[in-house]
C-alpha cells in the first residue's frame, strides 16, 4: 500500500478519534453520520476514501471496524464482538467459547457461534464466522461480555461442551469431550450442566451422562431425570454396543 495515501489527514484522525471514545473500534453509518454533519453523500466519500486507504474496514451493511490507529491493523477487535455485529442475539461456542475459558489452547481460525437464525457464514479478516440455527429455547448459558467497548457473548464452559454433543456427532468430538470433561470436571457446575441439557433432546442427555461416568463425573442427578424415559440414543454413527443403564450404543474404544 502507498504509505502516502495510509496518512490520515487532520479531519479524519479527529474523527476515528471521537469515534473510538465514543464507541469503540466497531461503528454504524449514522454514528459516522453524526459525527459529520454533512450531506449523506460527503459522509460516502469520506467513508469510500478511509476504506480504500484501510482505516475503516466494513463488516456488514452500516457496519466498519476502525484499524487501530498506531498499527493501522485490525488484530485488536475481538472476534466476540464482531460475531455479535454479524448476527445480533447469537453467542459464540465451541472450540472459541473453550478457547476464551482456558480450556482449548490453539487460538481457532474459525469463530462458531448458535443462533435462533438459519444457518450463515462470513468472511471477516481472514477468518471464518459460522452460525448454525438452534431452538429458541436452547438459547441461554451464555455470558454477556464486553471487550474494548463492544459487546458479545460467549457460551458458559458448560453450555459450550453441550453444544459440541449436541451439534457434531462424530468420534473427534467424543474423545474430545472425554478429554475437556475429564480436564474441567473440577470446574464444572453439574446443577448448571444438568439444567441446562434439559433444552437439549433426551438422546444428548443419554450420550451425556455415559460420558459423563467414562469421566469420573457424578451423573446420578441426570440419571434420576431419565428414568422411564422411552427410546436410545448412539454416541456416534458407528456405535454397535449397547450400555442399558443409559439406554445408548457405543463404540468398544471408548471404554477401554
């Protein structure tokens, strides 16, 4: 890039500078707008001209993300919040949501989030952000957070781990819920767990609770809720040996 063209002028670095001390890295067109006080069409080149020199990047329609002013990068907006703008009212989850616990240590290339919404992907800086639709009533155990000013929200260690049961059904997933239940079983509110599975269908909860005694975790309250219930489940597609306390097929290497 032409380093002549990147040199912000007097009235543009005033404005990202208010823009930042009044809301963040992440801004709407009308919060440009009335910053401005000129005509919609002036605002337009103004913004056409900052994204062409990389100071505003835009995320979706009204949307632009504010490089930072001393690295001229975007590397400081939290993945979280720009989720968030993408899809309002979706929280982040899986290996992210594990990652921000402390519970996943390689920093994901690929943001997941749950939403009430039908299933969308973006592209947003070299990474990948995918919603996939879930239940209205499957949509809590997150947390609301707020990261240098924008907003976002992040499945709870606990609604996380229920969402890689209930979303992928394949045997990376299995060994890797072994391994985090067995990681954060000391972490882990069981009352909460429990709870909140109860939004889940009744086969996520039989997977569950196995997984739960390979773990060491007591399941003796998810077990009681299950009693009487009609039906199995599989842990994985391949599941051929069957665990009557849980009513569920499973897989020979999981046990040993």
């Amino acid at each position: 890039m032409d380093m002549k063209k990147t040199i912000l002028s007097e009235k543009e670095l005033y404005l990202l500078e208010s823009l930042i001390s009044d809301h963040g890295y992440i801004v709407t067109s009308r919060q440009i707008e009335a910053k401005l006080g000129i005509s919609q069409q002036a605002v337009r080149n103004l913004v056409g001209k900052m994204v062409r020199n990389g100071w505003l990047v835009r995320i979706k329609k009204g949307y632009f993300a504010i490089a930072n002013l001393e690295s001229h990068s975007f590397s400081n907006i939290s993945p979280l919040a720009i989720a968030q703008v993408l899809v309002p009212n979706s929280y982040v989850s899986f290996e992210y949501a594990l990652n921000y616990h402390g519970y996943f240590d390689q920093l994901p290339a690929k943001v997941i989030s749950v939403a009430a919404s039908n299933t969308k992907r973006y592209e947003f800086q070299n990474t990948e952000y995918l919603f996939v639709k879930a239940k209205s009533e499957m949509m809590k155990g997150f947390e609301e957070i707020t990261i240098e000013g924008q907003h976002g929200r992040v499945a709870e260690l606990e609604k996380a781990l229920l969402d890689f049961l209930h979303f992928r059904r394949d045997s990376y997933t299995v060994d890797l819920l072994i391994e985090k239940l067995k990681e954060t079983k000391n972490e882990i509110d069981l009352f909460k767990m429990t709870d909140l599975s109860s939004a889940y269908p009744i086969t996520l909860r039989r997977r569950l609770g196995f997984l739960f005694d390979l773990a060491g975790i007591d399941s003796g309250r998810l077990h009681q809720n299950l009693k009487g219930t009609p039906g199995f489940a599989k842990l994985t597609k391949k599941s051929n040996l069957f665990n009557a306390q849980w009513r569920l097929y499973y897989e020979d290497r999981f046990t040993k």
